[in-house]
C-alpha cells in the first residue's frame, strides 16, 4: 500500500482501490441510516444543541460558534469530496497523480497527498463518523446563527433597558395563550400568568423610571417606544379574573417592569395590579374553540368527579377541572403526559379523518387535504404547547406525503419537525415537554416496532405485544431525561401506561366529539354532547382506578441522582442492560440478578432509607409552587407554618410524617400559595390555634383563612415583633415584620411573618416570602444572625439581598419551590449567595419531601423523592 510522505505524492494508486474505499463507506452509511434514514438526526440535534446554548449567551458569543461550525463543514467536505475530484484529473486506468507543476498548483498537490493519505487511513466506521460530524455541525452553524439573530434583536429591544430601569409602562399586548392561575383562592382575587406579544408600549403618565432595586427617579413625560413587533412580554396580573380572556386577545394593562426571569426570548415580565381593558375581540376561531372546550367541560359534568375532569384534559388538554390529588397520581405513575396532548391524540384525531375520508372514496389529495383541515383545528383548540406543536409538524409532512403518494419516514419527519419548530421558537430547546415528546417518539420509532416484531415471533399476540413494546420503549427513551430532572424513577410507569393505552383512545374520539356537539347540535339541549361525555366517563373511571391503585404502591417511586449525573448514570444503566439482553446466556443471567436486586437490595435500600428519617426535626413538604413546613414538637405533634396551594399535599405529607396534631398553625401571610391548602391541615387532625400576621393584604386570602379558623374553632393569635411561645422542645419566636411596610413592590410578602425557631439546638429562620425591602427591614432592626437552616425567602426568588444571606449564614438552607415554574424560581443568583457561604441546598421541585436531622450538633438533610 503507497502512502504519501513528506511533500511526495504516490506515484501510482489504483483506482479501483479508491473506488472500493468509497463504495464500503457508501455501504455503511446505507447500513447506518437504513430503512429509518436517520441523516437529519444528526442536524437535528446539532440545531437544538446550538440554539440551546446560544439562548444563554450574547450573540457575539453565538457568531463565533456558527464560524467554528463553519469550518468544521468545510474541512468535512474537503475530506469527503476531495478523493472523488482526484479521481476525475486521470485517465479510467489508474489514478495517478500529476507530478507537481504538471497540472497541479504546488499548495494543492500538497494538500492533495494529506486529503488522500488522511481518507485512505480512516476505516468505513470513521468515514462514516465524519459525515455524521459533518452533518451535526451544519445543524450546529444554522442553530447558532438563526437563533443568536433572535437575541441580538431581543436584546436591542428598548423595552429591556426600561425593564432594566424597572419603569412603570402602560403596554397593549396580544394574548398567545391560555391565562394560568398561579395563585388562587375562591374566596378572593387570583394572579394570574399572561404570555402575549407586544403591540405597544409607553411609559406611565408619571414617567416614575425607577433602579435596579425598585426605587423611584425623576419624572419625566409619558413617551411611546417603538417596538419592532411580536416581542415576547410575560405578565402577572394580581387581582385579575382573567380565565375567560381567549388567546388572540387584545389587553391594555397598566403595570411595573422588570427584567425577564428566565433565559429565553423574552424582553420583559409586567406586573399588574389593575384589572386589563379589553381591546376589541379575539379571532372568530379562537372564539369558537374557547367555546368547544368550555362545551366538553360542562358536558363532562355528568360524570362523577374525579374522571369527569379528566376527560376535556385527555381530549384536548384543558386541565381547568382536573383534581389536583389525581394529577398527583398521575404524576407519581408517570402519566402526566396523558393529560398533555401530544402524537397520539392527533394520530386518533387525524386516522379517524382520513378513515371517513377514504371509506367515501376520496382520494389522497383530498383525503389529505382533510385531514390538514382537522389537523389545524384541533391545534387551535388544543393549544400549541410543545407536544402539541411536535406533533402536528411531524403529521402535517406525513400528510404531504400522502399527497404526493411518496413514502414516508418517521425519522426524517421527526428531525425536519425538530428543527423548523426550534427555528420558529428557540425557547422549545429548553422545554422540558419538547424534550419528552421528542424522546418518547425516537423511543416508539426506533425501539417499538423491532421490540414488537420479537416478541410476535415468540408467539405472543400482536396485540399484546405492541400493548408491551410501545410503553417499554417510551419510557425507555425518557428514562435517563426523567431521572435526571426529577431525580426518582417510576417503577410502575411501564405498566401503568399499558393499562392506561386502552382507554385513550375511546377518551380522545368521544371527548371530541362531544366539544363539536356541544356547538353544533345545541337545540337538542346538549344531549348528544353530555351523551357522549357519560361514554367517555367509563374508560375515565378504569384510568383513574389505574392511577390511584398503582400510586398506592409504596415503592411506585425510588430516589435517583438528579441533575446530568444522574441522567448519564440512568443511560449507561440502560445501555449496560442492552448489551447484555443481546445474548440469550446473559440475558437470562441478567433476569436472575435482576430478580435478586429486587428480592434483597430493595428491601434493603427501603430498610436504610426510612420516611420519615428517625429524628428529624423539621421537614418542607412538596406542595408545588408554595411553602408548607412542619416542626416535630412531640409524637405525632407538630406545628405546621403555612399550607401550601391547595390541600391535598400537604395533607399526604403530614399524613406520612404521622402528623395528628397541629398544636399551632402559622400562616406567614395570606398569598394563596401558602393559605390555599388549609383545608388539608385540618383534614383528620385538631388544630389548636392559629397565628397570622397582622397585615390583611390580599383580603380574599385572609378571608379564607378566617373562615378556615372558624369551622375548625381554632382561636385567631397575632403574630406581633414581641410575640413568643415555646411548643414540645420548640421555642418560637416573632422577628418581623418589624413594621408594617407600604408602597414596596410587593407590600404582602414584604409583610409576611418572620419566624425564629429554636429546637433540639439548632436554630431555623422561616422569613416567608419577604423580598427586597422586607429583608432591608430585618436587616436594619439587627434582629438576624446566623442560624443553622434556612426556608429560603420567597422559593428563591432573585428580589433578594445578598447582605440577607451573608448575614444569616445557614448551614442547610431548603427552597420550596414547584417544578417547571414559570417565575424562574430559584434564581440562580441566590443559589450563588448560598454555595459561597457553603450552604447545603435541597429544593423540593428536585427531591421531594425534605426533612431536617441534627446529629451531634451536626445538621443533615434526608429527601423523599416518593413525595
């Protein structure tokens, strides 16, 4: 074999040898990508990476990144074309290459020899590795250019430096979705979370510009600010009865700027106090997919509760009446993602479309073009959430496919779908729900169909096997991204999901059908609607019986690593067990030891890992996005401050820390984050008193707590700065707030109850939610120092002082905050403030459950990621 060496070409090489070399790459990759034709994977995942990482960094940062990329595609089609250009300057004989100065430039035959001596060394596996490098780097250049343009225009917005400035505005915006309650109450107004778009903005009519931290600047005049249009603005409206408004919607609001909260393409978040004006009506077809939706909720009436709310969240994803104890169900089996629409609502939706369509003889165009028709409805009335939008994409080329009576693939159309979704909107690359559904469909195109087929030919039914394969390989796909996220692994996921399987579909075509009877045979009194809502309410019953008796269970969930070395720990647990599955010795062998894992270690690892931990002190229950925490002042005894957002978590989480008496109840203030869930506190316990400040504010929050603290006869106490009282081996003590504060950003959380406790040693600080100036506050009355564990104010929020954490200096410190929040709690800046001091974090949203154990002098944190 000639090598080049030196500046020297090989003075002959065959052709036919070069012709082999490339015919066995051919072959491979064809081998590689085959029947899935997998080559848009690769620029796929380049794309998300790229503009994943370019969300979090300036601009200039991601130009850099695309010329990198670009070279990186360069040098890859240099190596890869270049033999075949070689090939062309020579006779069919032999390839021989002009000796230099006879029809090669001097720099050109050099590089010639090294592209040639380079290609020729590298074996098929590595010529195929550099075209899939090639390929993921094409992904990575458009990922980082397209998305790094999205942020230089956000950042050049001047909507950011008035957020910045945390100016007052008065801004008209366009509403791209639903309203979320994030805090609520019946007996007072909600907070309610807006995402809309930009279509104006002017500063208030005082032109109050204010700092970084809140405080007012000169005035000036009211200006308008241009605005390019279609900027992303996130806006908090308190004290707004918002659920009706309809995506499309037009508003006129009033509010407080400040700088957005989370890294992606929006410019701002808002703050409301004032109900919006509506400005004119939404589109006529949001309009009447706020009235299908809001037809299958009153229609799913008629059946019993909690299956009747389940039916309009399985069919087209509207959870407004889905019971928060089954979404906890849900959520410890692992079929939350049943009540998110994705693939396969669409696919019943669509299949039912085209099966009419063609079972009238209509072609492919027309059945098609039906089905696109269906298709985009369904869309606007489901709401594009990320599932929702992966889905559809990946259907609407399936369709066009169809037209055009070309095959399709499922590969292909999945990593077409991933990039043009992320090209549209960037902030899909961190979306945990994007990431699931991209997951479970690799999952269920890759894994599903061979799984199926091998079971089949082992004689199993091909019902049942596809009932088997199609959840093993979803969750299969999602394990390490869940384990890592959430740090727990469901051990009933599997199994629950197949049982569930059966009654999707009935849900999904019945709920449908009623949303569409509940507009369109009105007259009749909604009869056929409610008709076939009690329908769907048999399968809704069989799915709630699945996910109420598997979450029982009390091993459902195992604590795992989070965070990325968990989510690598559970990859390389999946592909050891793969590699090992190949063959039958080892496979049976992994059976046994599988087995004996369970038979032994499991036992074990539930034996030393107690719930709750003998000792514990103090825990902070996961109730969501709120606080609820409980001090051991004696067996079975406890004082509870606050109760979270609603009463069924905390009512598990003092029903397992075996909890029976509240000797005290401490509310810090009345956001209906921490009151909303008192009727779980009292749920099969006494409570003896109840402590609440003495701010009333938000009035609706207080009223409730009043007329809580009357059904269950507990005498009302004011928590005042002198207020002292020791419980069991607990001493409590008031530390603010040391006046009542007004005019701050938020005067309620400002208000909130500082609590100092004092047990078994060790010292605690529960500030609620106090923020900038409530934390100014307590800093200027000295009344802190260090303790040993901190609640983190405000489930970290960043509207915190950072002279606050180094003055209190915890040990431990507990954030109670909810998954996937949309606030950005915690914020990162806090969680600096408390590694710098070396503090021990734990974050419910992360660990579930979290208690507090002190062992010679020593504090220690024990999770319960079974909460």
């Amino acid at each position: 074999m000639s090598v080049f060496r030196g500046n020297q070409a090989p003075s002959h090489i065959s052709q036919s040898h070069v012709s082999k070399s490339l015919a066995v790459s051919r072959e491979l990759a064809n081998q590689i990508v085959g029947t899935l034709d997998a080559r848009l994977l690769a620029p796929a995942v380049g794309y998300w990476l790229a503009a994943l990482w370019a969300l979090r960094h300036p601009a200039s940062y991601s130009l850099w990144l695309a010329g990198f990329a670009a070279v990186v595609v360069a040098s890859v089609l240099l190596l890869t074309r270049m033999p075949q250009h070689l090939r062309q300057l020579v006779p069919s004989g032999h390839c021989e290459l002009p000796q230099k100065g006879k029809g090669l430039p001097t720099t050109w035959h050099k590089l010639s020899g090294v592209v040639m001596t380079t290609w020729h060394k590298l074996s098929s596996r590595g010529r195929v590795a550099v075209l899939v490098v090639g390929l993921a780097s094409v992904g990575v250049c458009l990922g980082a250019a397209a998305t790094g343009a999205r942020v230089a225009m956000r950042d050049a917005s001047p909507v950011v430096s008035l957020a910045e400035h945390h100016s007052d505005a008065i801004a008209t915006v366009a509403l791209v979705d639903d309203p979320r309650s994030v805090s609520s109450g019946p007996a007072g107004a909600s907070t309610f979370l807006l995402r809309a778009t930009l279509i104006g903005l002017e500063t208030a009519r005082d032109g109050a510009a204010r700092d970084g931290k809140g405080h007012a600047g000169p005035s000036g005049q009211a200006r308008a600010v241009s605005i390019q249009g279609g900027e992303h603005i996130v806006v908090f409206a308190r004290g707004c009865e918002c659920a009706g408004f309809l995506p499309g919607q037009h508003l006129r609001l009033t509010g407080h700027l400040a700088p957005a909260r989370r890294a992606d393409l929006t410019v701002a978040t808002l703050s409301v106090s004032s109900h919006p004006e509506l400005v004119g009506e939404p589109s006529v077809l949001q309009r009447a997919a706020g009235r299908l939706r809001a037809g299958l909720r009153q229609a799913s009436t008629v059946v019993p509760q909690p299956s009747g709310g389940l039916i309009p969240a399985l069919a087209v994803g509207d959870t407004a009446a889905l019971q928060p104890e089954l979404a906890g169900q849900f959520r410890i089996t692992g079929m939350t993602h049943l009540t998110a629409v994705s693939g396969a609502n669409l696919a019943i939706v669509v299949g039912a479309v085209l099966l009419i369509a063609r079972s009238f003889g209509a072609g492919p165009i027309s059945s098609a073009a039906l089905a696109g028709c269906a298709l985009a409805g369904f869309v606007v009335l489901a709401r594009p959430s990320p599932s929702v939008l992966r889905a559809a994409a990946m259907a609407a080329i399936a369709l066009i496919a169809l037209a055009a009576s070309r095959p399709k693939s499922a590969l292909p159309a999945l990593g077409f779908a991933v990039i043009a979704l992320i090209m549209y909107d960037p902030t899909l690359s961190s979306s945990p729900g994007f990431v699931l559904s991209v997951l479970a469909t690799l999952g269920l195109v890759v894994l599903a169909p061979s799984w199926a087929a091998a079971l089949r030919a082992r004689g199993v039914p091909r019902g049942l096997a596809e009932l088997l394969a199609v959840p093993l390989a979803a969750q299969l796909a999602c394990l390490p991204f869940i384990a890592g996220y959430s740090g727990a692994v469901s051990l009933v996921a599997v199994p629950a999901n197949a049982a569930a399987s059966l009654a999707v579909g009935p849900i999904t075509v019945l709920g449908v059908a009623a949303a569409l009877c509940s507009v369109l045979w009105d007259p009749m009194g909604g009869w056929s609607a409610t008709a076939l809502a009690w329908l769907a309410g048999w399968p809704a019953r069989w799915l709630t019986m699945v996910a109420e008796h598997a979450s029982r269970w009390q091993y459902a969930q195992l604590h795992w690593p989070s965070g990325l070395s968990g989510a690598l720990l559970a990859a390389l647990a999946i592909g050891v067990l793969c590699l090992i599955w190949r063959q039958p010795v080892t496979r049976w062998s992994c059976v046994a030891l599988i087995a004996g894992l369970l038979l032994v270690l499991l036992p074990m690892q539930l034996r030393n890992q107690p719930w709750p931990p003998p000792g514990w002190l103090m825990a902070m229950c996961d109730v969501g996005q709120g606080d609820a925490a409980v001090l051991r002042v004696g067996p079975g005894s406890g004082v509870v401050i606050d109760a979270g957002p609603e009463p069924v978590s905390v009512n598990r989480c003092l029903s397992e820390l075996g909890i029976q008496h509240v000797p005290l109840f401490v509310l810090s203030h009345p956001h209906a984050d921490h009151v909303g869930g008192v009727d779980g506190v009292s749920q099969g316990r006494d409570v003896s008193a109840v402590l609440v400040g003495q701010a009333q504010d938000p009035p609706g929050g207080y009223r409730r707590l009043l007329h809580w603290a009357q059904q269950i006869r507990a005498p009302l106490l004011i928590a005042t700065p002198t207020w002292r009282q020791t419980i069991g081996n607990a001493t409590l003590t008031v530390i603010g707030p040391q006046r009542s504060l007004s005019g701050t950003r938020s005067p309620p959380n400002d208000n909130s109850v500082v609590l100092l406790v004092q047990i078994a040693g060790i010292t605690a600080l529960f500030p609620g939610d106090v923020e900038h100036a409530g934390q100014r506050e307590l800093l200027s009355s000295g009344v802190l120092s260090h303790v040993d564990v901190l609640k983190v104010p405000h489930h970290g929020s960043a509207y915190s002082e950072p002279e606050f954490f180094d003055t209190v200096a915890p040990r431990a410190a507990v954030v109670s905050v909810g998954a996937h929040n949309d606030y950005g709690h915690p914020s990162e800046t806090v969680l600096r403030y408390l590694g710098r001091g070396g503090a021990l974090v734990a974050r419910t949203d992360r660990g579930g459950d979290v208690a507090i154990v002190s062992s010679s002098g020593r504090v220690a944190l024990a999770r319960h990621a079974g909460a």
